[in-house]
C-alpha cells in the first residue's frame, strides 16, 4: 500500500514538474523550482528504498515468527501431553483409616 502511495505521488511530483516547466511561476526562478523538484526526486527515492529495506526486514520478521508460532504449538502440545502424564500417573489420595483396612484385608 505505502509503495502505491508512493508511487502515485512521484507521479503527481513529475506532473508538477512538467506544469511548472510550461508555465512557469512569477515568484520562483526556474532554477529554484528545478532545484526544489530535485531535491523532493531525491527524498522520494530514498524513501522508495527505505520502504524496501523495511519490506525485506519486515518479511524476515514474519518468518521467524512463523518458526516461533510453530515450535510453540509444539512445545503447548508437549505440555499438555506431560500434564496429561502426570496426572495419571498420580498416585490416589487415600486415607489412614482405608489404608488400615487394605493392610487387615492383605494380612
């Protein structure tokens, strides 16, 4: 979207260019308006390739956290599987009185 946005202003900024060329302006020379019009070409471009060097970086970014969305799932799906695990494996609670009674029962 920004590289759209972009693109339709260096094309207004040409249009400018090419209008003020013909008709010229009673308060500007036009060098000053040559100038002036270079120097926005200028900052235009630096901001075209400021925008592509935040695209690569941005598109860096997405992929590690794809990587990181995937090693969370399975480190979230290891979890549960250990919680699972333990809770199994848990002996019961039991009281004096029925551990008392096993040991009768086993004697």
């Amino acid at each position: 979207e920004l590289e759209n946005q972009l693109t339709t202003k260096c094309k207004t900024l040409d249009e400018l260019k090419q209008s003020l060329a013909l008709n010229g302006s009673a308060e500007q020379t036009p060098e000053t308006i040559s100038l002036r019009t270079a120097e926005l070409c200028e900052m235009a471009d630096s901001i075209v390739s400021q925008v592509a060097q935040l695209k690569t970086s941005m598109q860096s970014i997405l992929e590690q956290w794809k990587v990181y969305d995937e090693v969370y799932a399975e480190v979230s799906l290891m979890t549960t599987r250990y919680l699972y695990c333990i809770d199994q494996c848990k002996p019961s609670v039991v009281s004096l009185e029925a551990l008392k009674k096993q040991v009768k029962t086993l004697q």
